[in-house]
C-alpha cells in the first residue's frame, strides 16, 4: 500500500520542543515531499516535527537517543500512566533541579519508563528556552527556565500522539541511522534531519546525546545518501550551508535548495533570527 500525504488539517503535533525542529521550515519542506511512497524513513527523528505532518501509514523512525525513544514508546503504549505521571510535577525551581538531577542518581535506572519519558516532557516544558541538552557524562545540563505557565501536560495532543502511533504501521527504533536504513527499497521516501555541521568554530550546539556528530558522521551519512540514490530510493536532506556540506553533496547542486530559516533557541537574543540551511534531494 502507498503512502499518500495527508490533505486534511490534523491536531497531531510534536510534544516537545527541539533544537534544529521542523515546524517553522514545514512550508518549505512540504514543496518536496513525494505524492506517494510505500514506506517512509526517518533516522533522525527528533521531536518530529515533519513524521506529524505527513501523519504516513507505514513509518520507520529512530533516534540515538534512547532517552527520546522512550519518550515515544510510552506515548504510544502507556499514555495513562504517562498522562498521571505528568500531573504531579510542579513549575518550582527547586523542584526542578531535584528532577533534573535524577540522571546522575544510582537509582536513575531503576525507574520506570513512564517516570523517564514524564520527567523528559517535564524539563523540557520548564527549562531554559526549551532544550533538550545533556553533558559528555549524557546528563541532561539545561537550567530552570523560569517560566509563569508552561504547558507541562498537553493531555489532548499526547493523546492524540498516541492513536496515531497505535492506528499506523510505525516502527520506533534507537539505533544508528545506517543501520534504520539498511533495509531501504526503491519507491520509499527518506528524510534525513541530522545534527547540523557547524557553519563556524563557535556555532555548534552542544549535543543531545553525548556522542556527538562530527565530520566523519557526515561523510558517512553522504556515502549512506549515495547509496540510497543508487537504489532508486528518494531521500530529502536537511543541513546546514556549510562549505563542508555544500562540497559532500556537489552531486546534487542541481537540487540543492537555500532556505532562511528563524532560529528562536540561543543563549543570546542577539544569536537569534534568520540563519541559512540548505535542502538536498535526489529527485526532481
């Protein structure tokens, strides 16, 4: 069965906020996605901005952060429990810290995956700016937003979330991006979305996961593209206008579009605004 994008308006929508998310780059996005496709990839899937709006029947997506990924798992078979969960926590800052410093606690592995995901949706709500960070040692490192009244518990979208995940043929997945699209055929559609190289020295976001995303990440995820373009296989590339970037996928600068795109998370205001990043596909 062919996937097909989705013509109707959905209340579907990401449940957390995201370093580098899609929502503000939708509009330009959508102009490239395929009419129709039999299953659709997406490796880097973040708070998935983009697999909420085409809302495909049959998906394959994943994340390295198994952090992330159970966030998603819970969502989509314990909702109750995480819906309860949620209710409890409370927009104070000591409180904060002492759920923020669960991560670097013995007892951290010990709880369930419905407090992990709750305590994920939690922080992110209530930090600074929305991140979702951690240090080299993988602890999350974002501090008190300092927020009046933030949405912790969406109880409607999380649904929502839910029956999608439940109603569809979606595999969530915590591996590496080669190995999600390893079994990839002609006629499915990827969208890679991976941690942006750095256009400087200084631009880098610190990970949110600890093992980062260097250039060789970057190479290999190009040889990956080459060898999807040579099955036959569509893919659609988010990436930062970096020299490093703009020379991997010389190949494809007769499909290579600039786009500007609003960046609203920076320590400093004056680090906000326009940015440049670049759209890569291998189909007309």
């Amino acid at each position: 069965m062919k996937n097909k994008i989705k013509t109707i308006e959905c209340s579907v929508k990401p449940f957390l906020k995201w370093a580098g998310g899609k929502r503000k780059l939708l509009s330009k996005i959508q102009n490239y996605i395929p009419k129709e496709f039999s299953i659709y990839y997406e490796p880097f899937v973040g708070g998935g901005a983009v697999l909420f709006y085409l809302l495909p029947k049959k998906a394959i997506v994943s994340d390295v952060s198994e952090e992330l990924i159970n966030v998603y798992r819970v969502i989509k078979n314990n909702v109750n429990e995480l819906i309860e969960d949620l209710k409890r926590h409370k927009n104070e800052k000591e409180y904060y810290y002492k759920i923020r410093a669960l991560d670097r606690e013995n007892t951290f592995n010990s709880l369930s995956n419905v407090r992990k995901a709750s305590r994920i949706i939690y922080l992110n709500k209530t930090c600074y700016n929305g991140l979702f960070r951690v240090n080299k040692k993988g602890y999350f490192n974002v501090p008190f937003g300092r927020y009046i009244n933030p949405d912790i518990l969406n109880e409607d979208n999380l649904r929502s979330v839910s029956q999608y995940l439940n109603e569809n043929d979606i595999d969530i997945l915590n591996t590496d991006f080669e190995d999600v699209l390893k079994d990839v055929k002609k006629g499915d559609f990827v969208y890679l979305d991976p941690p942006y190289h750095p256009v400087s020295e200084t631009s880098s976001f610190t990970s949110y996961t600890n093992n980062g995303f260097n250039e060789q990440e970057q190479i290999r995820l190009k040889k990956v593209c080459d060898r999807l373009n040579k099955i036959g296989c569509k893919f659609l590339l988010s990436n930062s206008d970096s020299n490093l970037v703009m020379d991997l996928y010389k190949d494809y600068r007769e499909t290579i579009e600039k786009v500007q795109v609003p960046r609203s998370i920076n320590c400093k205001a004056s680090g906000r605004g326009k940015i440049n990043e670049v759209l890569i596909r291998n189909y007309d």
